[in-house]
C-alpha cells in the first residue's frame, strides 16, 4: 500500500475511534473513558516491542515528555468532555484550528510571518468556522461566529487545538531524541498507567468496569492502535505535512458518523465548513 491508504486509514481509524468514545461516554465519565482508550490500545503495541531497538535516551527525551504528559492528558479530559457535551459535527472541526495557532505561536516565538498560501489558509480555515452555524445568519450577518460561544463542546475543542499546538511541538523534541516507534509505544505505557492513577482516585471498582462493554471498549482501543500503527507507517513513506494533511480528513468523516450513528443535524453546512477547514489545513501545512 502507498502512503496514502495509510493516511486515510489513519484518518479512518482516529473519526472511529472518536464515535466509539461518544457512545462510551453516555455512561461514563470523561476520565474513565480516556483511560480505557488508551488501556485497549496498549496490546496493539505489545506486540511491537520484539521489533524496535531502544535508543539511547538523554536528559532532554524525559523532561520533555514529563512536560508533555500533563498537557496531553488535560487536552485528552477536554477532547473527550467536548464530544460528550456536544455533536461531534460541531466538535471535531475546531481540531482544523491546530495549525493555525501554530502560527500564531510561531510569530510570537519565532517572529515567523506566514506566507501568502498561509493566509490563504488561515481564512479558509474561518470561512469553514463561518459555516459551521450559517444557519444562524438570518439573526445576524456575524451570528454564525457568536453561535461557537454558546456551544459547550465547541469552546472546548478550540482550547483542545490550541493545547496541541504546544504538545505537537514537545512530542517533535521527544521523538528527536528518540525514535518515532520507540516513543509511541513508551509514551502509550507511560499514558495509560498515568490515566489509571488518576482513574484510580477518582473511582472504584474500575477494574470491573473496565470489563462492563468489552466489544465497545475493544473496538475503541483497537481502532486507536490501528491509528498510531498506520501514522508512523504513513510518515516513514511521505512527508509528515503531506500526511497530517489525509489524516484531517478524519474531521470529515468524524460530521458523517455523526449524521449516520447520533442523528446530528445540520449534516451539509457542517460537512461544507469541514471541507472548508481541512483546505486551510493543506494550504497552511503543504504549501
């Protein structure tokens, strides 16, 4: 298979994933649920150990990726709240707003200025914002935009995009000083045992309840090593950008399991303002 398939597996895989935590999440908690996706995708991963050599890790590997733990987990709890709290259609899309924070961080950073394909981008990406809600336009030419504030699940998931815009940058310094395979399978362990401790505190007989939906929880985890396992199969064929770029499809995907499986409403403006924001993203990250 080329690099493509992979990707669009990957893309597959990530909106699946996604649709299974929704409806694991009409009975448990946020912090239940991230544990348990995370949980059932460590056996995709045991069986990978045999094959990756360890490399030899510095200072920098473990300070940066105990710097990103917390974040990760935090915009996991958020990610999860928001699809809960929401329609995925209203939700999912705002994870486009990713690489346009990176530039903003960028430029506050960096002093970086985006080029002209990089505003092209940038307002692709709020044109697909803008028709996301158009049908509120008839209360007001700006309604649309004032809408995302009174949804929950869709404030939370722009605070989700911006969180990874920072821990897309730690998790590159990570795997810098790693190994792109070596790092997913440690940083998958080391996630899963910390979501448990959390779990743990929170709740009781969790052990249990881990066990309460095993088709549904396997399937979720499952699809979430089949993820990670096609995004490190993608990046080693292709560019990272080129890759990350099919993988966004999963936002569209993401609004039709939500008109197929949640009877969201609503499904052409929201599939429209997707496609509109996964354009943004290929203008910003490809060219």
């Amino acid at each position: 298979m080329n690099w493509f398939v992979y990707a669009f597996i990957c893309a597959l895989s990530v909106a699946t994933a996604d649709a299974f935590s929704k409806k694991a999440l009409r009975d448990n908690d946020q912090y239940f649920v991230a544990w348990v996706r995370v949980m059932y995708a460590v056996p995709g991963m045991i069986f990978l150990i045999p094959f990756v050599d360890i490399p030899e890790l510095d200072t920098v590997f473990f300070v940066i990726t105990f710097m990103l733990l917390p974040l990760d987990i935090v915009a996991l709890l958020l990610y999860l709240r928001a699809i809960q709290v929401s329609p995925l259609s209203l939700t999912l899309p705002f994870l486009s707003l990713t690489p346009v924070f990176l530039i903003g961080t960028s430029y506050l950073m960096l002093r970086e200025v985006p080029d002209m394909t990089g505003l092209v981008g940038i307002l692709l990406v709020a044109a697909g914002v803008y028709c996301l809600n158009i049908h509120a336009v008839k209360q007001g030419f700006v309604e649309p935009f004032r809408v995302i504030g009174k949804e929950k699940g869709s404030v939370l998931m722009i605070m989700v995009a911006l969180l990874f815009s920072i821990t897309s940058n730690l998790g590159k310094i990570s795997v810098q000083h790693s190994s792109p395979m070596f790092f997913t399978i440690f940083y998958v362990f080391l996630l899963s045992f910390s979501l448990f401790l959390i779990v743990r505190f929170k709740s009781k007989n969790i052990l249990s309840k881990a066990f309460s939906h095993p088709l549904l929880f396997f399937c979720m985890g499952t699809s979430m090593a089949i993820m990670m396992l096609t995004h490190l199969k993608a990046v080693s064929l292709v560019e990272v950008s080129y890759m990350i770029s099919v993988k966004r499809l999963s936002l569209l995907i993401g609004v039709v399991y939500g008109y197929l499986f949640f009877k969201e409403k609503n499904l052409k403006e929201r599939f429209l303002g997707s496609a509109l924001m996964v354009s943004g993203i290929v203008m910003i990250t490809v060219f």
